[in-house]
C-alpha cells in the first residue's frame, strides 16, 4: 500500500523488500531493492541486501 501513497520513497521499497524477503519471495525482493537504489543509490541497506541476497547486478 505504501508504495502506491509513495513511489518516490526509497525507504519504502527497501521496507518492502524486507517484508517480501522475510517470506520467502525473492524475486520480488529483489526488485524492490533494485527500485530503492534508483531512487536513492547511495542506500546502504538496500545495496547490503542485495549482496546477502547474492545479487551482483545492482542497477
């Protein structure tokens, strides 16, 4: 839901990100991610999450 309120807000993707990795859903982890480093490409977490996740393309 937040995401629809606040698509310009790289915290909420990087919240969401969390939320769909804590149940199992990677892919769509991964592109939340990946959108909260387009918004914001100096997050940390969303950078860290992505390397723990395995993910070397960051975009």
């Amino acid at each position: 839901m937040e995401c629809r309120i606040h698509p310009q807000s790289s915290n909420v993707h990087d919240s969401l990100g969390e939320a769909y990795l804590a149940v199992g859903r990677q892919q769509e982890a991964k592109q939340s991610y990946e959108a909260a480093l387009r918004l914001d490409p100096e997050s940390q977490s969303a950078r860290s999450a992505l390397a723990l996740m395995g993910t070397t393309n960051i975009k």
